[in-house]
C-alpha cells in the first residue's frame, strides 16, 4: 500500500518534471523567437525621429516656409493614479492656462488608453515639462510647417496635410524633394514603460529635406497681392488673377489669386478659394487674343500696319453673325485695328491665313497645351482643331472667343510676343539647396521653341505701346515710361449663354517697352464697377507697375535715350533725387468715364477706360521721408523702422496724415507720427 502511494506521489513528480521540461523546452527552444520578440517589444521601443521638411525661400533668401520644431504630450491613463493625475492636471494648466479639471477629465474620462493632453507645443512652453517626470506621461516631436507671411504667396506655396504631406503648391509638386529620410532611436524601457536609456549605437539619425529657392520675390508679391485686394474693392469684383513674369527666361516674379488663405490654418478655407485659378481656371480672353492673332499675320507676311481696313461704321454681318465694334469707323489701319481694338477688323484680316496655319501657330504659343509649370493641377485649355473649324470659327477665334486659355498660359504667350520670340516654359523653381544652403542644383531656363521672328517680335512691341499711347489702354500709362500694353474684355458663360452684364477684365503689360523685363496680367472676374478691360484691369497694371519700379530701381537701368525722363537724365534720377514734391504735384487726370455705345450682340466688347485710384508711393531713399499717406500702416511703420526713425501711432487703418511731410531730409533718431483711420475705397463711377 506504501509503495503504490509512493509510486503515485513518484509519478506525479515525474509528470510535473516533465511538463515543466517541455514548458521550458517551448519558451526556450521551440518558441524562442517569438517570446524575445515580445520581451524586447516591452523592454525595447523603436521611435521615428522625423526628418525635417526643407525651407523655402524667395529669390533673394527671404525665408518663406519652414518647420517649426512643437511637442505633443500624451499620457497612459492606465499609468497615473489619483494624486499623480492631480499633479499632471495642475502642472500643464499652470503653462497653458487651461482649467485643471480640463486635464483630470480628459484622463478619467478617456474612451482609448492613450490621450493627447497638448498637441504642437512651441518650444518655449514645451521646454518648462522637460524636466517633469511621472508615470504614464511621454512627448513625441510633432514638428509644425510655418508659413512666415501668412497669405503671402499662398497659391504659390500650397501647404502640408495632417500626415505632412505637401498638399498643393510647390510643397506637393516638389513633396519629394522637401521630405527628408526619417531617423530611428532605439529606446531601452522599465517595467512600467519609462525610458531608462538611449542606444546610441541603434540609433539612426534623420537626414533634412532639400531646400528650395523660387523665382519669385517677395516684394513683388507683396505688391501684387496688395494691388489685386484694392481693385476688388475698388471695381466690386469677387475674385482676381496676377501674374509677375520676367519674358526674357519664364521666371514666375510674382503669381497671386484673391480671395487668398492662410496655410497656416488652411482648413478654415473653401476648396473654392484654396484652388489656383492661374494655372487650373479657363476662359475665353477675348481682346487679349488679338495681339496673337496679328503676330501670325505679320510673321507671315500678310498684313502692312498701314494698310487701310474698311471697319463697317462698327457694324458687320458676317456669315450669318453679326460682329459690332464699340467705335464707329469707316477705315482703319492694321496699327488701328489693335489700339482701337477691333473685332471688325480683326475677323477681316485673319482670312488672309489658312485654317491650319492660324492653329499651328496657336499651338507653337502653346494654347490648348500644358505649359508644365512646376504647380500641381494645370488645366491645358481647348483649342479646337481645323477640321472642327466652322465657318465661324477662324473669326471669332481671332478676336478671343470659342478658345479656352489659362491665365499662366496668356502671361506666356505674350512673353513670346515681346522677348523676340522665344517661348519659354514658366518655372519657379530657381535652385535646390541642402541644410547648410550650399547649392546642389541651378535651374536653367527652358525655352521651347521659337515661335514668331524677332522682327515680327519687334512690330508687336511697338503695336502694344500704341494701345497705351493712343487707344484702350491709356490708363496704364505711367509717367516717364514707355509701357507696352493689350486690354481684354470677353462676356462670361453663365448657363451656357453669354452674358451681357458679367465680363472678365483683363489687361498684359509690360516695360521697358524697348527692353522689356517685366510683364504684368491682371485678370478681375464680373467686376460690377467698370467692367471693361480698359477700364478695371489697366489701371490695377498701373499701380502695380508703379509700385515695382519704387522698389525696383534697376527695372529701368538700361533705358535708351527716348524713354528717359522729361525732367531728369534718367527716370532713375526721378525716385532718388529730391524730386518728390513733383512727384506729389504731378496732374492727376478726373475719374470721370467717356459715354462709349454699349451694343449687346456676340462678342461686341467695347474697350472703354477710367483713371485708376491713387497709387502708393513709398520712396526708396532712405535719407527722405517718403510719402507714408494712403499705405497700411504696418508697411508705414516697417519702412520708417527700416529707417532708423521711430514712430507714434493715433487709430488704425491706413495712413491718413505725418508729422514728417514728405521730402524732408531725415536722420535716424527721429520720431514721425502716424494718425490713422479705416477707410472703404469708393468706387470709380461710369457716366
């Protein structure tokens, strides 16, 4: 009886030896691998150091975007205990002012394990937790994209998602370039999931994004946006198109849409108004087209600029349409034909060319094709091949309508037409950096193809400046320059029907007019003032023209001797010398609208103008005040900041009136008074 007890209890031992061998022969050896696995995943932690996204700047290093380097805090509700979530509570609304109970309900009364108590902390404030230690609660990097001027070059600059992601803009169509490669740390951890060390050797450290370095220049931006908002507001529009573009190598100086955004808090915007409407938005240009148009004549030699054109006293029937021009003629000539804006003329002179040779060239502009910017989202246009031509087609088509352009797609074209004839491909991309700005890759310009000869480039150039010299677009003149120019007017599609009442207004200029360095487009939607290509787009040209030789003194460096100054050497000498008060006292032309004969038939746009609102004139010349009046007073107080002189300010607003009048010598140390107030511009009135 002993011994079978014994033998039992013996048994037992046995089998228990043996469960325990095979356990330990499983943990051990069969099942080794995976068991270290989750050993090392309790003990070991593998964390992504994010690479940093690469900055971008202006053409003249002006740092446009860069990432900013927050923490977020999270806390395991799972870890902290009564009193430690009292302290958790009371430390981080000690530094972010928020309520204790705030905390204590977030942890208490979390649905998931891990809760954000902050997300994107700056550093000043993440720093004060740095030291702050306690069961459950860890930070992560959660680096933040920065935008430096806020709606400055929105469209241009895009911005990052959630996941950071470049999302439109050069952030998406350069993401890869931005987006460095992700590090990794490999983190040894306690029991309870605290950090206790670092392997230094593990670790793997991050590698920055590219930088990039655009065309464009920020305060030919600044200028562009500034001008674009006031003539909305002036001719009662609600939204607008600029482009800035050096013709000479498609360099982008300057692109901007209004209404803008903030990419800083993009998401409290419409897709409507985050969308580019420069390069993704179409319409028919009307009048703008004409300067096109004549080229493939004058390249062809087809037309003399002063051959005679029976213009039909303003009316003409065509086929079975009927084309009316805004001015009554009996006979105009070629050079006419585009300063008096014709369609008449236009639609009896483009029959001299052939239907295949007309679109060849259309094609060789790069109508009805990408231009291939380096922005996401371009649209390529319409433009209809010559077996879909029908009788109307070449006509109408030679004066702006049944063809579907872009803006970027226009402002290129007319680079073309200006440069000598030479298309290039719009960039803005100028060259890619690494951390340290040490060049890695220059970008050359590209240019196409020629389009038209320098001779027939030459013809234009002369052509345009009679538009602003002597016809629809006398409102871009400017004092002292030679501006080149073409005012555009086509009725928009609303219900697939053109409207009489709601137009798009545009105007292309550019300057020097023997040189040129700078063209200009200006588009405003359905303004309800004005109206007219002439009348709303050439005046906004005006002011921003203006602005940018103020800033740019160097636009007119190499002016030829029939463009200099009438009372100076140079126009230069204009805005350095202490010429201001002729300047202030220059004539300013009455606001008042010649009575043009509106006719309300397809296509018949007439090309009427007004006198632009007053210009912002801010003087470069550090040593004189400049005229502050009618400026924000944020750029007031930069300018005179800049100048050594300190300033005093009376309400908001815009610049009403300064201690200091303007060309007075000055020194730093002064002090100038600023009185402000909020003003509406009027609008101008048509009689």
């Amino acid at each position: 009886m002993n011994n079978s007890r014994a033998l039992v209890v013996i048994f037992v031992i046995f089998a228990f030896f043996c469960a325990l061998a095979f356990r330990l022969f499983s943990i051990q050896i069969k099942k080794h691998e995976d068991y270290d696995y989750y050993a090392k995943n309790q003990q070991v932690e593998k964390r992504i150091i994010r690479a940093e996204r690469g900055f971008i700047y202006d053409r003249n290093g002006e740092l446009l975007a860069y990432d900013r380097n927050d923490v977020s805090f999270y806390v395991d509700v799972k870890m902290p205990k009564g009193k430690q979530i009292d302290s958790i509570a009371v430390r981080f609304a000690s530094i972010f002012g928020k309520s204790k109970n705030y905390y204590k309900n977030l942890i208490r009364n979390s649905s998931t394990r891990i809760v954000c108590l902050e997300k994107k902390v700056p550093a000043d404030k993440a720093i004060k937790l740095k030291d702050y230690k306690i069961d459950g609660l860890f930070s992560k990097e959660d680096p933040t994209r920065v935008y430096s001027y806020d709606n400055l070059a929105s469209h241009i600059l895009g911005y990052v998602n959630n996941e950071y992601h470049g999302t439109e803009g050069v952030e998406k169509y350069y993401n890869k370039l931005l987006t460095g490669t992700d590090g990794t740390l490999i983190v040894q951890k306690d029991v309870r999931g605290r950090m206790i060390t670092v392997s230094e050797d593990a670790t793997i450290q991050p590698v920055p994004g590219n930088n990039l370095v655009l065309t464009i220049d920020k305060s030919y931006q600044k200028i562009l946006e500034e001008e674009l908002r006031l003539g909305l507001q002036q001719f009662q529009s609600n939204s607008a198109v600029g482009i800035i573009m050096d013709p000479n190598n498609g360099e982008i100086l300057a692109l901007a849409n209004m209404p803008d955004f903030n990419p800083n808090f993009y998401w409290n915007y419409k897709d409507e108004i985050r969308r580019n409407r420069a390069v993704t938005d179409t319409y028919e240009p009307g009048s703008t087209f004409k300067s096109v148009t004549i080229s493939t004549l004058i390249d062809q030699k087809l037309v003399k600029l002063d051959e005679s054109v029976y213009a039909e006293n303003g009316k003409y029937k065509y086929k079975k349409a009927n084309i009316t021009d805004s001015h009554r003629h009996q006979f105009l000539t070629v050079r006419g034909i585009i300063e008096q804006s014709s369609n008449i003329g236009m639609a009896k002179i483009i029959g001299r060319l052939d239907d295949d040779k007309f679109y060849k060239y259309l094609r060789n502009f790069g109508f009805g094709n990408f231009t291939s910017i380096d922005l996401p989202g371009e649209s390529k246009g319409k433009l209809k091949k010559p077996e879909s031509f029908n009788e109307l087609t070449q006509a109408f088509m030679s004066f702006g309508y049944e063809v579907s352009v872009t803006p970027l797609q226009i402002i290129s074209a007319y680079a073309a037409l200006v440069n000598g004839g030479k298309l290039f491909q719009p960039h803005l991309l100028k060259k890619i950096t690494d951390r340290n700005c040490e060049t890695k890759e220059e970008v050359a310009p590209k240019m196409l193809r020629n389009v038209i000869s320098d001779k027939t480039s030459a013809k234009i150039r002369d052509l345009l400046v009679g538009v602003v010299e002597n016809g629809t677009g006398d409102k871009a003149k400017i004092e002292n320059v030679k501006v080149g120019g073409k005012t555009g007017t086509s009725q928009q599609l609303i219900n697939n029907k053109y409207s009489s009442s709601s137009h798009n207004s545009s105007f292309v200029g550019f300057f020097p007019a023997d040189n040129p360095k700078v063209l200009i487009y200006v588009l405003v939607s359905a303004p309800k003032v004005g109206q007219y290509g002439g009348v709303v787009a050439g005046p906004i040209f005006k002011n921003i023209a203006e602005r940018l030789l103020q800033t740019d003194i160097n636009l007119l460096s190499n002016v030829k001797g029939q463009y200099k100054s009438k009372t100076s050497d140079t126009f230069k000498d204009v805005f350095t010398s202490n010429n201001i008060k002729q300047l202030k006292n220059q004539k300013k032309p009455d606001n008042s609208v010649k009575k043009e004969e509106k006719e309300n038939s397809y296509a018949n746009i007439p090309e009427t103008v007004i006198n632009n609102p007053k210009s912002r004139k801010l003087i470069v010349n550090k040593h004189i005040m400049p005229d502050l009046t009618n400026n924000y007073l944020r750029d007031a107080v930069a300018l005179l900041t800049e100048m050594g002189i300190k300033s005093k300010v009376s309400g908001s607003g815009k610049v009403v009136s300064q201690s200091i009048s303007p060309g007075q010598a000055v020194k730093p140390g002064l002090v100038c008074t600023l009185k402000c107030e909020e003003r509406k511009l009027s609008g101008a009135r048509i009689n």
